[in-house]
C-alpha cells in the first residue's frame, strides 16, 4: 500500500509541475526517496529482475547495449539514462513509468550506477546479474583513490545473486569473484591485445601486464568486426558502428552477459549503436562529427584512436561532473595527436588542454574557453572531425550542434 | 658543451596518480627548448639514485603504494640525504612530500618512516582536503594547483614553509602553510601538476640546478603565452 500511495503522491507532483510549465524529475525522486525508500525494490521483482552495471568506463555504453539487445530479443527494459544514475533520477523514474495500479510494465530492469552508488544500494537492489567493467584513476577528488574504488565494486559482487560478469584483465578486479555465492564468468582480451588496453599500474613503465584467461575472449579487433573466443567457440561480430577497441572490449562483456543469462537465445549482436557522446556521429547539415566522451587517462589515450588523422576539437570543462582537477591529462599519452590535421581547444579548461599540447610541442589553432564559438569556428572550417569532450562539456555541445543542425537547415 | 642534466624521477610507477609525472616532462622542455642537454632517469623500487643527480622528482600516489615503498626509500636514504645537504634540486609532491618527512601515521593508525630530510611530521585526518588552491612563495610570486590529501602535516622548528595560502587549505587547516622547504628541496600538496602553470617556478628550479653545477647562463625567454593564460583562468576557478 504504502507503495502505491507513494506513486500516486509522485504522479500528481509531475502532473502538477508540468501544468506549471516545469519538467524537474528532481522533486519527485525526491518525495519517492523521502516517502519510500524501498520503492527502488521493484526493480529486483521483475520478472527477470534487474541486471547493474558498474565501473569507471565503459559503464553508460555497456548499460546502453545490453538495453538494446534485450530490446531486439523482445523484451520490456527499463533502464536509466546516463546523468541520472543516482538514486533519485532512478526512483523518479519508476514513479512515472508505474501504472496507477503501481504496477511496472517491464520484463527486466538495466541499471548504469556509478560505483558508489552501486556500493550503496546493492544490499537493497539485490542484482540478479551484474557487469564490473573496470577500476581506472577516475574522479579522485570524489573518491580519493582507486583501491577505494575496487572495493565499492566487491560489494556489488556481493549482493549479486545468480551471475557477475568481470573484466578480468583488470589488475583490481582479479580477486572478484571469491566473495560471491553468484556464478562468476570473466571476459578480457588475448595477450597480444593487451597493448590497446593501458590501466594504471603500467602506466609509466614499458611494462604490458601479463593478462589472465578468460572465459570471454576479445581475440581480434578489426575496424568493422571483432573476434570472441566464447568459451572457445569462435564467434565474429559485426561492430562498424561502434568506434574504437574500447567499445570492442564493452561488446565482449555485453555478450558474455546475454550469452549466461540467456544461453539459448540466438540474438544478433551485430549493428549495435554507441549511446549518445560515446562514439556517437553527429551532423551539422552534410559534415558529420563523432562525439567522444573522455574523463580519465586510460578513457581518452583509448579514445584517441579513433579516426586518427582526421581534424579533433578537444573541450575540457572542470565542472564537478567532469572532475574540478585536471592534473590528469598530463597522463594522457597527447603524442599520438600530433598525426591529426589540425587540433582545437576549448571549455573552462581550454588553455589547460592547449598548455598540456604546447609541452609535447603540438600546436593548437584555436583556443577559445567559449564552447559556442568553437564549435562554429571547427564546424566552419572542417567538414569531419572528431569532438573530444567532458562530461558537462557533452551536454553543451550536443545541444550547440542540434542547434546549429536545425538551423542549417531552415536555410 | 654542458654535461647533461641529470633528472631522477623517483618511482614514476608506483607514484603516480595525480599527474605529477607532468613535472618531469615540464622540467626537460624548459631545458630542451633552450638546448640545454640532460639525461632522465626512472629510478623504481631495488634501483638505485645517481649521485652526481641535479635534480630529484617524485609524485603523489595512493597510500597503499606509499606503504610499498616505504622499506625500499629507507635503502635510498644515504644517498637522498647526501645529495639534498649538498643542495641538489628536489621536488616532491604530495605523498613523497610525506614520506621525505619524518613520519607518516595513516588512516589506520600505522606509522610509516620518512627520510627526515624535511623537519614535518604527517598524521591522516578525517576527510580528504580536495579542491583546487592558490598560493604565493616569496620572490617567485603566486603559484596555483590543485590539492589532494587526508595527510595534515605540521611543521617543526627547523622546518621552512615553502609558500603562504591565498585560497585552499595546505598543510593544515591551523594555519596558512603550504608545504615545506629544505636548502633547495621543496615539499608540496601541490597538484596540477605545479610546475605545469607556474613557469616562473619551474625556471626558479632550473637556476637552481645550473647554479649549484657552477652553470653560468642566462635562461633564454621562452613564449609562456598559453602556460600564463592557463595560470590566470586556474585563479578563477572554483574550489
């Protein structure tokens, strides 16, 4: 009952915030998490329950193909948007999709939960599945420290019931599946790919980490196509729209997840899409740009194999989403920028990024904090390039370049 | 012809999560760009520090590593001592600041050695002190960077603080203190890394080094337009 009262309460908050003209789903989460903490519950009773995701990268993507492969096997998936995987964003949500029964109209629930997040509420979510992606040097100014963070993520293990899917060539995430009762499968690459995959204990040093076994292996990586060895059969797999090996290793752990869960299904994996600003093309009347999220050395070094030559616009921003500390790009590997054709700054920290440049002698032709002016100026002057942003610096540009879309084409 | 300057980077692997290796890279582009020659070294745990170095560098890292290499810098601590007396060049950030103190106790309650080239003693607080921070060193002007530590540390009597706090915390939250500073060995929290927009310093360390080589030589100006516009927007910021 005192669900149902809570839905009903969350329901008239909506219908009364956007006869007014607003559309918060700050405030309903809010009474939802006041009145009813438990709500979030629901989510584990689904009928296939609920499935979360964690980790530093790779999460939102993950989260996002396992949602669309469900989706193509048939069924209902709820799941969060990334930006809203907090408490609230996910309770708001259940709020608006519950029926005035209370019931939630779904067969099986994708949760994307930053990691602690994913620490905190797995004792009540109790997961049936879940996927740690891995633990690289993200966001330390909320964290602290990354042995912090592969602890937050032991507990998601924890409390996952039926199966923990782990990326197993992550030195913190090794030791994983020995405090679960839940089936534990990993997934990873083969040796001679461990090169494309940098994590932080090697950072500074020649050193490639010798890389274990895995039951899902990433054995080849092509432009339009990977090769798994899954439980050493051999499968190949369309990826084209999938930029960069980053998201090769993201398909491999998607898989092996619906592979477990699901092992009868004969789902397509091939033509999946990137979630928005993840690899994500966007056009500007006949020039088409690729959107990169960067947040981290490991993310953004990875990242910047895509397209290497073309023309790049790098915007950094320091707001807390993206980390106020930009000490990190100084362990981004700039060097393999210099192949591209030109390179542009921009964002609160766009000389920071241009200063970072200058000490691997790589020039810079733009500079302007402005991301508005940027963007016109790199749109203007190049008809394909590749956009490496910030978290909040996506945000912005993605509506800047809509905008700039519909506008072009009125003319 | 100059001999090559020597730079020691002090466990680039295990300290190394802030950034701090941008201290390296700034230190040898000042230095190239002028043609003046030097020669890097990363000296890891079981390896040993040159003694004829000019410079000595070392970064911030988590506490586990800190503990790690807590026996191996202790094997080190002749050399480091004789070196950092003679005046030699050192930079050290965050936790090697700590660990060239005289003690670290952590979270825990453990108490890890220091080299005790630095008169400081750290104690790990409750929470992290995080956040961007601006600080000014007499005659060489504001520095600005970016904190990040649960050490407080305290200074005692025979140690110099190395710059005063505009905004930020430092050292402690008593006081107004940011790091510290030993003939030319300098302790700080001081991410960015520091010497990434604080150009003046880094060529206040480069002098440093040259004068103590008997070097005489004036730096050539370089065109710091893009490092100072990132030193001014870095004020600006938030915390």
């Amino acid at each position: 009952m005192r669900h149902l009262i809570t839905i009903w309460v969350c329901k008239l908050v909506y219908w009364f915030l956007r006869r007014t003209g607003r559309h918060g789903a700050a405030l309903p989460g809010l009474i939802a998490e006041k009145m009813d903490p438990k709500l979030i519950n629901r989510l584990q009773k689904l009928p296939e329950g609920l499935i979360v995701i964690t980790g530093t990268n790779g999460k939102t993507t993950t989260t996002h193909l396992v949602a669309e492969v469900l989706k193509k096997m048939g069924k209902r998936v709820f799941t969060n948007h990334s930006g809203s995987n907090m408490t609230r964003g996910i309770l708001s949500s259940i709020v608006r999709n519950s029926k005035l029964n209370g019931r939630l109209p779904y067969d099986v629930a994708v949760l994307e939960l930053d990691e602690a997040y994913a620490a905190k509420l797995s004792p009540i979510l109790k997961p049936k599945a879940s996927i740690l992606t891995n633990v690289l040097r993200d966001q330390l100014d909320r964290f602290g420290e990354i042995d912090y963070t592969a602890k937050l993520l032991m507990r998601l293990a924890a409390n996952t019931t039926d199966l923990v899917v782990y990326n197993a060539c992550d030195p913190r995430l090794v030791y994983t599946p020995k405090n679960t009762k839940a089936k534990t499968i990993s997934y990873g690459y083969v040796q001679n790919l461990a090169k494309n995959f940098p994590v932080d204990d090697n950072w500074h040093s020649e050193k490639v980490t010798a890389v274990p076994q895995t039951d899902y292996s990433l054995a080849a990586i092509s432009a339009s196509k990977i090769g798994l060895l899954a439980k050493n059969n051999k499968m190949v797999v369309d990826r084209s729209k999938l930029p960069g090996v980053h998201n090769a290793l993201n398909l491999s752990g998607v898989i092996a997840l619906i592979n477990e869960l699901y092992p009868e299904s004969k789902v397509d994996f091939g033509n999946l899409k990137p979630p928005y600003g993840r690899g994500e093309e966007i056009t500007v009347g006949d020039r088409t740009y690729i959107l990169q999220l960067v947040k981290n050395p490991a993310g953004f070094s990875v990242a910047m194999g895509v397209e290497p030559n073309l023309p790049a616009l790098i915007i950094i921003n320091d707001s807390i989403a993206d980390s106020r500390d930009v000490s990190w790009l100084w362990d981004v590997d700039v060097e393999q920028l210099s192949k591209r054709h030109a390179l542009e700054t921009s964002g609160t920290r766009a000389y920071d990024m241009a200063n970072r440049l200058r000490y691997s002698d790589i020039g810079v032709s733009n500079i302007d904090v402005d991301i508005k002016n940027s963007i016109q100026h790199f749109v203007k002057h190049y008809e394909r390039g590749v956009i490496f942003l910030t978290y909040t610096a996506m945000l912005q540009t993605r509506k800047i370049m809509q905008k700039l879309s519909r506008e072009r084409r009125r003319k | 012809m100059i001999e090559p300057i020597k730079i020691v980077h002090l466990y680039p692997k295990e300290m190394n999560i802030y950034g701090d290796t941008g201290n390296r890279i700034v230190i040898e582009k000042r230095l190239s760009w002028r043609g003046i020659p030097f020669k890097s070294y990363l000296v890891g745990v079981g390896q040993n520090v040159p003694e004829d170095a000019d410079f000595v560098i070392g970064g911030g890292g988590q506490d586990a590593a800190q503990g790690g290499i807590e026996k191996d810098l202790l094997n080190k601590a002749s050399t480091l001592k004789k070196l950092a007396d003679s005046g030699v060049v050192m930079l050290m950030i965050c936790g090697m600041y700590q660990l060239f103190g005289k003690k670290f106790v952590t979270n825990e309650g453990k108490s890890i050695k220091g080299l005790g080239i630095l008169d400081v003693e750290t104690i790990a607080g409750e929470g992290r002190i995080i956040g961007n921070i601006v600080s000014t060193v007499p005659e060489m002007g504001e520095i600005v960077g970016y904190e990040n530590h649960s050490g407080r540390t305290h200074l005692g009597d025979d140690a110099q603080p190395f710059a005063r706090v505009i905004s930020g915390i430092g050292n402690e939250e008593a006081g107004e203190l940011e790091g510290a500073r030993y003939k030319n060995v300098f302790g700080s929290y001081m991410h960015g890394p520091i010497l990434s927009k604080n150009p003046h310093f880094a060529d206040g360390l480069i002098k440093l080094a040259l004068e103590r080589r008997g070097i005489e030589i004036s730096l050539k100006k370089l065109d710091d337009s893009i490092t100072e516009k990132a030193h001014q927007l870095a004020k600006l910021r938030p915390r």
